[in-house]
C-alpha cells in the first residue's frame, strides 16, 4: 500500500505530531507533502534517513488557489497512492479538487471556536469553505470525540479516532533533577507547565492571572512557547513563573514538572497534553468539552481537574492532593500512537 500525507508545513507542531505517530507506526510505503516552502530541514532530513519520501510543492497562498490542484494531482499521478491523507484547511482544499484517490482528512479543531478567534469575522466564511469541501471526501475522521459532535452534524461519512503520541522510556528522575537544578527550584517544590503558542484563544494571559493570585509560596509555573501575547504575558508574570520561550526538548521540562495547565478556550485533543501525560503530570485544564474528554479518558485513572473562572484555587488544591498517588503513567496505553495507527490502518485498507 502506498500512502501520502499531505500538511502545509512540515515542523514540529501539533497535526505534524499526529502525522509522526502514523509514519512511525504503520509499515507500508509512505510520501509526505508539504504544501510550502519553509520545512523545517533536520526534521525533513530525519524522515528521509527513516525512509520516507518527501515532496515540497512549493506553493504560494495566491497559488494555491489558481494552479495548486493541477500540480497535486500531476503529483499524485506520478506516485499512484492507495490512500490520500490531508491534514489541515489549505490542503483539505487542494485534495478535494483531486480525483481517482481514496481521501481522507483529520479535523484537528472545533473550526466554529478556532477560526472565530485565529480570522475574526472571516472566520464565518473558512468556516463554511472548509465543511463545503470536506464533503468532496470517502472519510473524514475527528481527532476527537468532541470534534466529532461538531463535524458529525454537517459532513457525512464522519467518525473520530483519537490523537496518540509515541510512548518513550525516560530517564525521569536524572532529568527532573537536571533541570529543577539549572532553573533554581527545589526537589520539594510544585511545578506546573504550559507549552503552546502565547495566543488568546490559548488564554495564557488569564492563567498567569490565575497562578499569580493563587500560587503557594513553593508553587512555580514554567511557560513554554511563542506568540503574539509574549510581551503581555512578559509584563504580568510574576516571580513564581519562568517564561523560557520557544524550547526543542519540551519534554524534559514535563519530566520536571508535576502538573501540566492550560486555560485555553479551545482545543482539538491536545498533543501537549498527551506528551504531558507520558511524562507522568497530573491535570489542571480550563473546563472545556476537549479537556474533560481528556479528563475522562479512562474512569479509573485520576488524571486531573477542570476549572472555572470561580474555582481555580479549589481545583488546584485537590490536584495538588493527589500528587502522592499519582498513577497517570497507566494511561499510556491508551493514549499511544501504535492504538491511534492502528485504528487509521483500517480506515486505509478500504481504499486499497
């Protein structure tokens, strides 16, 4: 079987993150397309050295528009794929203009919450281009359960299989030691973390807010990431939160950590806080369908806590509780990409 997966931009991000866990996990003949020019060279040269084949389109966004299904499908005709697998608004569209393929798509967000705060008001309008287009498709698959009861009731043929990541074997306590170490924080101490764009659908400006005013005295918030609210976000932190930007070795830093937080206002089914998970750290998220979906990935498993803008400090208190009998490591099975592959595998074999 030959396989090609299709994204904007191949870096590390989340959707990317979802496409590794299936290259990884699935043995057969594997293409990725980028739809762009500025792939991050040492993650293209690691899927080269792993064999497989990677193909930039080189596109414009103006382009993408005028000649962009024409030169994909010439490339797909020289490549003559089982399956067709797209990831993201730019490239749903490129392939839905493609024929003679078996097409799938992963909806990776709630578009009516994602594009509303990313486009404002044109948000309406790639809301509606986006659902028009995916119904040009054999499959599409959430990357959730909450996605799903969104996608479900506007495009046919809809199902979801979860995100799952690859489950690693670490060295927890030599790197929780290392780094609470260079950073000046105490084995005793509680350590929360947040990774992810400094954006404010991510609501980083109102959990720093949040942990300003409710943070014991040996209670530190280590802020991971990038975005349009870092000088905000620079000018409200106070003493107990470290804001160390954009970092490669994210996961060391959830293997210092106890509790992963994010009050963001939307998500799809973060990739960062399944890493978190793998790691070992408790829960702290805003209440929203997608984090008590993750909540609730498994009954009997404590994971973690929701809040709301009343409960913060009460949330952060039971959490905090259950550090000692912390069992989240059990949940890995569940959330690894070897399942989520697997589940994908069989949505391929019915274009073979």
């Amino acid at each position: 079987m030959k396989i090609v997966y299709m994204i904007t931009n191949i870096k590390n991000c989340g959707p990317f993150s979802v496409i590794r866990g299936l290259l990884d996990n699935i043995n057969e003949e594997k293409y990725i397309i980028s739809l762009f020019g500025n792939d991050d060279k040492k993650v293209v040269k690691e899927l080269e050295d792993n064999g497989i084949k990677v193909i930039n389109l080189n596109l414009s966004k103006s382009n993408i528009f005028i000649k962009g299904s024409k030169i994909l499908q010439k490339t797909l005709d020289k490549i003559e794929p089982n399956v067709v697998h797209s990831h993201g608004l730019l490239p749903d569209y490129l392939l839905s203009k493609v024929s003679n393929y078996y097409k799938v798509t992963t909806i990776h967000n709630n578009p009516y919450e994602d594009y509303i705060f990313n486009f404002g008001l044109m948000g309406k309008f790639w809301i509606w281009f986006h659902l028009r287009h995916l119904k040009n498709f054999d499959r599409v698959i959430c990357c959730s359960k909450t996605v799903y009861n969104v996608i479900n009731k506007k495009v046919d043929n809809c199902i979801f299989i979860c995100n799952g990541i690859n489950i690693e074997s670490y060295d927890k306590e030599t790197t929780r030691k290392n780094v609470r170490n260079r950073l000046g924080l105490k084995s005793t101490d509680i350590v929360y973390v947040y990774a992810g764009v400094l954006s404010n659908i991510k609501k980083v400006l109102t959990l720093i807010d949040n942990f300003n005013a409710n943070h014991e005295e040996n209670e530190y918030l280590i802020i991971l990431g990038d975005g349009p609210l870092k000088n905000e976000c620079i000018e409200k932190k106070g003493t107990n939160i470290l804001m160390l930007g954009y970092q490669n070795n994210v996961i060391d830093y959830y293997l210092a950590s106890d509790i992963y937080i994010s009050a963001s206002c939307s998500e799809g089914f973060s990739m960062s806080i399944l890493e978190a998970l793998s790691a070992g750290n408790l829960l702290l998220l805003s209440n929203i369908p997608s984090h008590n979906e993750m909540i609730n990935l498994e009954s009997s498993i404590y994971l973690g806590e929701t809040f709301d803008k009343n409960n913060f400090k009460e949330k952060k208190k039971k959490v905090c509780l259950k550090l000692k009998e912390n069992n989240v490591l059990e949940i890995c099975d569940i959330i690894s990409a070897k399942k989520m592959a697997d589940l994908y595998l069989t949505e391929y074999k019915v274009g073979e």
